[in-house]
C-alpha cells in the first residue's frame, strides 16, 4: 500500500474507533421542521434571526442560504392562502404575515380604522399606524371598496341613521327664506343647494 487512506476507508476506521464526527450540517427535513416551528410563533424573523434563535450561529449546521430559503417557503405557504395576499401581488417579505392578518381583519372589520386594527394586532407586533393604514388601503383596493377614511367616516349605518334623522326633523320645512343673490354676484355653495332643493318643491 502506498500510506494514502481514501474516503471509505476512513470511514469504516472511524466507525471500528467508535469515532462519531458531528454532521456538518442539519438534514434538510429536520432544518425545515425547526424554521416552521420557530416562524409560526415569530413570523418576522429573518434568516440571520432565525439562525440565531436556533442557537446555530456557532456550530454552523445551518447556513444563512438555506435559512432564507426555508423562510420562504413557510411565506408562500401562507399567501397561497389567502385571497387578498393574491389580487394586490405583495412581495414576500418579513412582514408576510402582518400583512396577511391585517387582511383578514379589514374582511372581517370593514368598518375599523387603523388604530383600531393596531390594538387587534397587540403589542407583539412591532409595526407603525402609517404602515398599518398603508397596508388597509391596499386591501380596499384590491377589494374593490372605499376605506373608512377615504369615505370620511361615512359608513353605510351612518348614511342610514343620518337619513332617518333628515326624514324625521325635516329641516328644509324649518329654514327660513333663501336670501336671493344680487344681480352678478356668485352664491355660495349652501345657499346654492338651499335653492336648488326649495325650486324643485
């Protein structure tokens, strides 16, 4: 023999010494169920995040490749699940979802604002009222509907509660005559309306 030692020798020496070498890294199976687990109770991690949270930064048995890779599957699992995810076209992000939550919620609430979608989140959740709102108006879009706040509160029981409360005080009854305009001058826009409404009756 020429004293060189190849790969499967080494490899039944090592087992007749009883010398069992640490992988080198995790199965993929079994690296996949951990980032699962770990993304369901913290979905915001990154890779670097998730590495660290594994307590894998210094055994190496998790490359940070592979780490994103895994995130990414467990964020396209979940918005293949939603409906909303799919007609806006949101990249998949850390805040996959956030996101996707907050959708649920303006289905199920249409008629919450930001702030109040915010608390339903709880605190665990470290994101902004603008990004919140920014997100809200995205789902409206892609909806098909018109938010709270672009409607200025006007929800459909408030338009309703508000006709009822017209119907019943009657006001144009109650108002006094509508002042006529001088000859070239320009009304304003309630007295415009005042006398659009008394000329049709």
């Amino acid at each position: 023999m020429d004293g060189r030692w190849t790969g499967p020798q080494l490899q039944r020496m090592a087992r007749r010494l009883r010398l069992n070498h640490s992988p080198a890294s995790l199965r993929r199976d079994a690296a996949r169920a951990r980032v699962q687990a770990l993304w369901k109770q913290h979905p915001e991690l990154t890779g670097k995040q998730v590495i660290a949270s594994l307590g894998l930064t210094q055994q190496h048995l998790l490359g940070i490749y592979r780490a994103r890779q895994l995130l990414r599957e467990c964020r396209l699992a979940a918005a293949k699940r939603s409906p909303v995810h799919k007609q806006v076209g949101w990249w998949l992000h850390s805040r996959t979802a956030e996101r996707i939550r907050i959708s649920a919620i303006c289905k199920r609430h249409p008629e919450y604002t930001a702030k109040q979608v915010l608390k339903v989140l709880g605190p665990e959740h470290s994101v902004r009222l603008r990004w919140v709102n920014q997100v809200m108006n995205e789902c409206w879009r892609a909806l098909g509907r018109h938010s709270p706040r672009q409607c200025n509160g006007w929800t459909p029981e408030r338009r309703k509660r508000q006709s009822e409360l017209i119907r019943q005080f009657r006001p144009w009854q109650r108002s006094g005559p509508t002042p006529v305009a001088r000859p070239g001058s320009t009304p304003n826009r309630g007295n415009a309306v005042a006398f659009a409404f008394n000329s049709s009756h």
